[in-house]
C-alpha cells in the first residue's frame, strides 16, 4: 500500500486517463477523469461503502499508471480506444459484440458485394442493423438481391473482367460485374438504391425506380420498364408493412437505459426515413451504483465507437454529464453534426417511450434467462472458496486432461473459465514431447510445467501471462502429487484439485491431500465442476482425434504396397509410431491382424 499511496499524494490535477494494474502487471480497470487527482482517490475513499465489483477492484489494485491529456474529449477517445484494446476485467464491457448480424456492403470495392456480418469493421464498408434474428437478416438480403441485383461471391473482380458468370446471374440475383456485363458506374448505382432501401429511403428508391420506367417507356424499351415495373410493386410491398414513427422522414436512434441495483440493460431502436427498421439490445453487467447518466455515456462511446452508423440524432433516456463532450467525438466519427437529446414531451418522448416499453420486455427475458444461471454460478465459485478455504473466490480455474491410445499420439488440453464462464479464447493444446509410454502422471507433469514456467518469462500469450486461482486435473490423488512436485519446481505456490470420475464415468468428488468433498453433498458445486471436467475432456479428446486423423493421412506406411488405411490403423494402433514400427521385429509385425510373414518382410525393407 506504501507504493500506492505514494501515487495517490503525486497525481496530476489535469484531465487524462488512469490505468488500474494487478500485481502481474495486467490492465484491469481504464478510466477518465476531468481531473485526475480527485478521481482516483476516490477509489480509496470509505472502500466499505462501495459495491463489491468496486471493493474487489481497489483490492486487486498494485499499480496505477496515468495518461495526461489536453482536454477531456481526448480523454474519452483514448479510454475508449484503450477499453477496446485491453478489454479489462473490471470494465463495464457490452455483451452484443458478435451477437447481432449487420448487413454489410463492401462500398470500398470496385463491385461492392453484399454479405452477412457479426463484426463491425472501420474498412469503409456499409453496415446496417443490427437484426435480432439470422433469418431475419438472411431474409431482408434475399429480398433485396430480387430487387437490386449485387454479388455475394468473393471473386477478385476488376474492371472489363471476362470471368464465367454463377447461377445467380441466370436466376437474375446478380448483375455478373465479373463477366464484364456491367460498367462500374451502372453497379455502383444499383449499390447506392440498395443502400437507401436498407436506410429506410424507400421513397427516394421509388421516386428513382419511377424516373427509369418512365425513361424506358419513352425509349420504346418496354422489356426493361417491365422490369423496373416489378422492382417498384416489391419495394412498396415491403414500405407498406414497416412500422411509421414520424410522418417527417428523420433518420435518428432510440436509446433506452433500464437498471436495477446490479445490472443495466440499454435498447437501441432504429429509426431510419421516419420508420422503425431494428433494435439492437444491449447488457451491462455489475454496473451497480454507476450514477445512470454514466451507464449511458460508457455505452455511448462503446457502441458508437465501433464503426457503427451515427445518424444526426439520438434521443436518450438518461443525458449524460459530458453531453457537449460527447457530441464533439460523434460528430469526429460522422464528419457531421450529432444531436444528444432527452425530450421531455411530443413526438419524440413518444417515441422514446416505445423504446422503454421494449428495454423493460428484454430486461424481463434477461432476468428470467441468464441473471438465475448468473446466481447459481456466482454461489458456486463462492462456496469453492468457502470450502477450499481460498483467500478469494477463484475468478481464473484452468482444468487439465490428457488424452491418448496406449502411447499413441499423447495429448492434454487446457481450459479456462472466468468468473464461471467458458473463455474458449484462453483454451490451448498440448502435444507430448518428453513421455515416450503411457504414464499419465508424466504427462500431466510436462505440461503443467511447460504451462507454468511461462509466467516467469516474458510471454505475449494472453493465456499464459495469466496467473490461475484454481488448477483442477482430470483424475485422483496421484495426479494432484504429480502437478505439486511441478509446483515446487517452478516455486509457486497454488491451490490444486482432483476431479474424480465414480464407475458410470460421472462427476463425483474434488480431492487433495486437505480436502475429500462429495459433490452430491455440495449440489451448489456440482454443476460447475460436472461443466469444467465435461468441457477439458471434450477439449482434449477431440484435439487426440484430430492429430490421429492427420498422422493416419500421411505416413510412409502409405508407400508400402499391400498397406491400406485399415492395415495402417492396426499398425499405428499396436505400435503407437512408424519409429517403433520401425524397431519391431518381424515376428511382431505378423502378430497384427492382417500382417503376412511377406507383408512383415516387406514393410522391414522399406522402413529400413
């Protein structure tokens, strides 16, 4: 705490960013402040009084780093920018990333295509949603491809191209730029009416659409005014059944903020050309006795500053503080003006109160669907602590499992879960190098010291930087003696389980040299442990699989004449590797089925 307060008395009175770090040097919580002195020692104020997310923060806290900038709106560009980069634990994060298709169109091409999106990109593309439902998104792009006919192969296409056209082409889905039968000038018009049309400026489509027929008509070219004739009947179709919230054709979002006293949930409704084209739902977890207007200004600057589309105005539930601040970044990001505004009466607060009665449905569904699962996994990783006797609850658990036939392709997988949940991301794969039989002990041992000495070095791993809480191995007392003498090696001292199986393979106690716990005693830990050993064992036995599959693809044995795939396996499965194949005597080889004392001779010769 010296170093700490050491900081505390030399921080600087300007605006900024401060930068919360663990005592492994990890970035775990990024703020702004207007003034940074005042703003951190906040933190360290009356800690009793705050929420747990915050008591926890400040005790994890070793380091704190601060980065001075000019004004405050540099200061909430560089935390945003930071935020996304670090993803820090203890940072409010919104849970939609890759949840909602976008509909995107590549305008940066020569010959934009039109595809289907979870990720937002800054690559010049257009996106518009997001769509609550993949079939609704799928639809909307069939739709639209009968109507304005634009590729979605990925082809390289350049101009005056004289590639073969696809289907599509012949069932009228696309105008085949790859075939040079369209100029790039009369695409890029096809690309503009589309964009409209996905906007919500169907009238401008239709007045374009009418000007063409007409053209045509006039020119005597009534097979191509009957073709315009048909796009104008489907896009007033489909205007006619979207929902109209203003009869004067803004182009503005909807945000509605909902919180209870642990968790917030904003709604995005998407108003485009006066209509309502979309929702986008957003959860913020732990957000606690965040002030409201603050909720609101960090799922601002997250939302918005992922390349999504800012239209000219966003009417709010909740203004936040910074308003001008934020108005300024918007309008950086636009390259046009942006409006922030919380109506009180009209048309607008009309609106508005649409988008609340949404947030409160969705709020409901979240409560009912994961807040439950939420409380039974947080009860859990709590009475782990209580009966384990941990100093914490253990936020990181990695599992380990190993993974073999004989001594055949000798694997182990590590999983990781935090705060619960599975964090595929941090998942990774070994293969056995130093065990040359089967000796489960030794494995676990090569790869929990090959694991653990990269904390001590340098590593970029985003996994292996990170210290575990909780290290829990597939099997019994044997196997946690083994991982303790690697602990020992690498001096470090951290609590280890076993997960051991009862005869019907089923999850049934934790076991170390302290603790014997029947999990059906202890039905609050059973599920989580029951998750972990389920999801390391899959982990592990589908990466053995993998690796049998590619060493049965290739291998010299498939040179040898009279060895096919079901002789090979044999071979493999007996012997473990062409090496020790290699080292088999002849008798040996005749002792597996389907090996001949000629076929035994021969793969002698050219093994050798």
């Amino acid at each position: 705490m010296d170093k700490i307060k050491e900081i505390l008395e030399n921080l600087p009175d300007s605006p900024g960013v401060y930068l919360m770090k663990d005592k492994s040097g990890k970035i775990i919580y990024v703020g702004k402040a207007k003034i940074l002195k005042n703003r951190v020692r906040q933190y360290f104020q009356s800690t009793e009084d705050k929420d747990p997310k915050t008591r926890t923060l400040v005790s994890r806290i070793h380091n704190i780093e601060t980065i001075v900038t000019s004004t405050e709106s540099e200061a909430l560009i560089l935390e945003n920018t930071l935020i996304k980069l670090h993803k820090p634990r203890y940072n409010i994060l919104l849970k939609d990333d890759k949840t909602y298709p976008y509909i995107r169109i590549t305008t940066q091409d020569l010959y934009p295509k039109i595809e289907l999106t979870r990720t937002i990109k800054q690559d010049g593309s257009r996106y518009f949603g997001a769509y609550t439902k993949v079939s609704d998104a799928r639809k909307s792009i069939e739709v639209l491809r009968k109507i304005f006919p634009l590729r979605t192969c990925k082809r390289k296409i350049v101009e005056a191209d004289n590639q073969r056209p696809c289907l599509f082409y012949h069932i009228k889905l696309c105008s085949a730029p790859c075939a040079g039968f369209i100029s790039p000038e009369d695409y890029n018009e096809i690309v503009k009416d589309a964009c409209r049309f996905l906007e919500g400026k169907q009238d401008e489509v239709l007045n374009r659409l009418q000007e063409k027929m007409q053209e045509y008509s006039s020119n005597m070219e009534f097979e191509k005014a009957a073709s315009v004739r048909d796009k104008l009947i489907s896009v007033k179709n489909i205007s006619e059944k979207q929902i109209v919230l203003s009869t004067k054709m803004e182009d503005r979002d909807l945000c509605a903020l909902i919180a209870d006293e642990i968790n917030s949930l904003v709604i995005v409704l998407f108003v485009r050309g006066g209509k309502l084209m979309g929702k986008n739902v957003n959860i913020m977890e732990k957000t606690y006795d965040m002030p409201e207007e603050e909720v609101m200004e960090t799922f601002l600057t997250q939302f918005y500053g992922n390349g999504r589309e800012i239209p000219p105005e966003i009417l709010l539930t909740h203004k936040p503080a910074d308003v001008e601040i934020l108005e300024q970044w918007m309008k950086s990001l636009r390259s046009k003006s942006v409006r922030l505004h919380k109506p009180v009466r009209g048309e607008k607060k009309s609106q508005l109160d649409l988008a609340i009665k949404n947030a409160e449905e969705e709020f409901l569904k979240y409560k009912l669907n994961v807040v439950y699962k939420r409380e039974n996994i947080e009860n859990a990783l709590d009475k782990l602590q209580k009966v384990l006797g941990l100093s914490q609850s253990p936020q990181r658990i990695e599992a380990y499992d190993i993974s073999n036939t004989g001594s055949q392709g000798m694997v182990s997988g590590m999983v990781v879960f935090e705060e619960g949940q599975k964090k595929p991301s941090h998942y990774r794969k070994f293969s056995i190098k130093n065990v040359d039989e089967q000796n489960d002990y030794a494995c676990m041992q090569e790869v929990l010291y090959r694991r653990l000495r990269r904390l001590s070095s340098d590593t970029e791993d985003e996994s292996f930087k990170e210290i575990p809480d909780l290290i829990l191995v597939d099997g019994g007392i044997g196997h946690v003696h083994a991982v303790e003498e690697v602990l020992k090696e690498v001096d470090l001292n951290l609590p280890i389980m076993g997960m051991v199986k009862n005869d019907k393979h089923q999850t049934e106690r934790l076991v170390n040299d302290e603790h014997n716990i029947e999990l059906k005693k202890e039905m609050e830990l059973l599920s989580l442990i029951a998750a972990i050993q389920e999801e390391v064992h899959r982990y592990s036995i589908s990466f053995h699989r993998q690796k049998r599959r590619k060493s049965q693809r290739k291998s010299v044995l498939d040179e040898i004449e009279g060895i096919g795939p079901k002789k090979k396996k044999a071979l493999l499965k007996e012997f473990g590797s062409v090496k020790r194949i290699r080292e088999a005597t002849e008798e040996e080889l005749c002792m597996v089925k389907g090996i001949s004392a000629k076929l035994a001779k021969e793969i002698k010769q050219v093994l050798n």
